[in-house]
C-alpha cells in the first residue's frame, strides 16, 4: 500500500480528471506515491464541473466567509481518500496540490493547521482564509503564479508567501514570466523537484 500521497485539486467549473496530465507526469517521476483526483463536493453554479465554493457574487469580504463554510465538505472529501487508501496523515505524507479555487483550498488546509502535511503546491491561487492562520510549525508550501494571469494576479501569491512566511511557514515562491491562469510544463517541474524533496528524507 502506498504511503505517499498527492491531492490534486482542480480549479472552479473543473474536475478531478482535467489535471490527469499533471498527475501522470507526476506518477512517472514518483511511481511510488497514489495521486488522487476528486471533484469538488458540489456541481459548478454557473456551468459545467464542478466547486469547492461558489463564486457566485463573491466579493472580497464573502470568500473567506465562504471557504469556511467550504471547509466541512473539504474535510469529508479527504477523509473518504485516506480511508480508501489506508492513509494515516499523521505518519504517512500527504501533500495537497491545487489550482486556482483547488490552490485556495489547499492552502486553506494549510493554515488551519488541522492536517499534518508534508507540503502544499499552489498553482495560481491566492491566500483567503480567516483569520487567524495557525499552520503546523514545520509546515512547507511552494507557490507558483505567472505573471500575466488576468484572473488571479500574480501579486496574490506574493502576498500568500509574506503572510504565510510571517506565520512559520517555509515557503519557496515561483513566478513565471508572460504565463497566463494555467498550470506549464516548467512549473510542473518546479514542483515536481519540491514534491520529491519531500518525499525522499524517510523514502
């Protein structure tokens, strides 16, 4: 049984399986970990796919309101992995891997400080939890965002990396030349050099 796990996280109006080219590449650098794909908890309100929470009508003041109200559903998808897999967070190592409204989300775990995670990758997202952020000391992220993304500016990471810097957390932050609200090949590699670091010290 595998140890090792990845969540990967897609983003609002998505599915789990529209990252399925990331996590084969990702298998193929790290054949002994499970990567896991979900959908978000509930159908996408204004189209297609699937949400973590919806947009709809957010404002900056709702959406940490919202991702709260988020996190009970959130909780239920992981737990439903680990169980499946016969994961223990606490002695096996879990990282969460998201983009966009999936980066929210995993950083949102993050913060919150109730998983004991090996290290969190966020793709183009953006730090809105509630106050206050209370991560695992130890805690590791990498931030990746370029900085031509029109959807979520790349300022939002760099935000994310001071505040999550300033509550303990070792973060290493990435930002891309001319990349728009996508996930590349380059940053793919970024994090798969992250990931494995994590990985490799009890491997």
């Amino acid at each position: 049984m595998n140890r090792d796990l990845i969540v990967l996280l897609h983003g609002v109006g998505s599915r789990g399986s529209d990252l399925q080219a990331v996590a084969e590449h990702w298998q193929q650098a790290m054949p002994h970990a499970f990567i896991a794909l979900p959908d978000g908890p509930s159908a996408f309100d204004m189209g297609p796919g699937f949400q973590w929470f919806s947009v709809s009508g957010i404002t900056e003041e709702s959406r940490p309101v919202r991702i709260a109200a988020a996190r009970e559903a959130f909780d239920a998808t992981l737990t439903d992995l680990f169980r499946e897999r016969g994961i223990n967070p606490v002695k096996d190592r879990v990282v969460l891997a998201g983009f966009s409204q999936g980066a929210i989300m995993a950083m949102d775990a993050l913060v919150r400080g109730d998983y004991p995670l090996a290290g969190v990758v966020a793709f183009s997202g953006r730090l809105a939890s509630p106050q206050p952020l209370q991560p695992i000391t130890g805690s590791t992220a990498l931030l990746i965002h370029g900085k031509s993304d029109p959807v979520i500016g790349w300022t939002e990471s760099q935000k994310a990396a001071e505040a999550l810097c300033a509550a303990g957390v070792k973060v290493e932050l990435s930002l891309e030349e001319n990349v728009s609200h996508t996930i590349t090949v380059a940053g793919i590699r970024t994090a798969t050099n992250f990931i494995n670091k994590l990985f490799t010290p009890d491997a």
